[in-house]
C-alpha cells in the first residue's frame, strides 16, 4: 500500500529528475516552444519540495493536492495550470485515504489525466503530455516499470508527429521532427513513480 510517505518520495524524485532533466526539456522546448520548460518545471517542483518539508500533509490526496497548488501558483506558461490540474485531481480522487494500492492510484491518476484533456483539449496523437500520460495509466494497473516503459515511448513517439495542441501547433509541419517536451517531462514524472516505489 502507498502512503502520504510514498507520495512525498514521488514528489521529491520527480524534483530531482527534473533538475537533472531541465537542459535537455529547454533544448527540446527551443525549437518548437518558448524554451522555458526546464526552468519553469524546476522552479515549480522545488517550490513543491518546500512546501511539503514544511507543511508535511498526511494523506496521499493531501500531498497531491498541495503540490498541484504550488504548481499552478509558481510554473508559469501552459505547465503550471497542467502540471497543477493533473495533481490536484488526482489527489481529490484519492480523497480522505490514508493508504492507497496501486489500482487505486492508476484509476485516480485517470482522473487527473482526464481533467487535463478537458482543460487543454488535448487528444492522444496531437504532440502534448497526454502521449505519454495515456499509456503509462493503461499500463499502471500492471505495475510501475510499465508504466515507466509506456510513459517512455509514448513521449519518444511524438517526435513525428505535427503538433495540433499548444504553442508547437502554431509551427504546423515544422513542428515534425522534434520530441515534445511536455510528452518528455511526463515521462520524467512517470518514471519518478517508479523510483518512490523502489525506495
């Protein structure tokens, strides 16, 4: 079972990879974005680290719901309001549980998953986050490293693609080619799962 404890881990390695991670998010961003993803994903989940050092929920759901706030609060452009949306619903499908199986988080994370398509009007095959967010939910009821090898492909296979959604739609073909940098750093938070879970 997950508890508030697990969530945290996901949180603080998510931060660590996108430390790690934030260069190459503006490299792919550079072309066919505003070349800001890194730095504004590093700022927002450092700003998550923060808060739950020092507000320390005790609940899954609460530990989401307060990430997702900071997100939204720190992460400027298209990502805080995603990023933010994605956490924050999922923590609110998680509701009052002290303890959460894996089952419960994928059906949860749906959720999230849903209401960010409905915020960005994103559909599978349009070059956003949600190429790697869909699988990697279809494959979490089977386990994490799954989910992780769903998230991975899914955000390798937005490179030919045209973008139709976001700030890269405004390229048309030029957006052809390149990796979507939203797709990649779900990936990153995707993976991070795995790391909690291995800790």
């Amino acid at each position: 079972m997950l508890d508030a404890d697990f969530f945290r881990r996901w949180m603080r390695a998510t931060a660590a990879s996108v430390d790690r991670e934030a260069e190459r998010l503006t490299a792919l961003d550079s072309p066919i974005g505003d070349a800001d993803h890194g730095s504004n994903l590093q700022r927002g989940f450092r700003d998550v680290v923060t808060a739950l050092e020092k507000d320390a929920p005790d609940t899954p759901g609460a530990v989401l719901t307060l990430a997702g706030r900071r997100l939204i609060s720190t992460v400027g452009g298209a990502s805080g309001p995603l990023y933010g949306t994605l956490l924050r619903r999922t923590g609110k499908a998680l509701a009052d549980a002290s303890e959460v199986g894996r089952e419960q988080l994928a059906e949860a994370l749906r959720e999230g998953v849903d209401a960010v398509r409905t915020l960005g009007g994103a559909a599978p095959g349009d070059k956003t986050m949600i190429d790697a967010l869909v699988p990697a939910v279809d494959a979490l009821g089977e386990s994490f490293a799954a989910a992780r090898t769903a998230a991975e492909e899914g955000a390798e296979a937005t490179t030919p693609l045209q973008a139709r959604k976001g700030r890269a739609s405004y390229l048309g073909e030029r957006s052809i080619g390149h990796q979507d940098p939203g797709a990649t750093s779900a990936a990153l938070l995707v993976a991070a799962l795995e790391e909690a879970a291995d800790e």
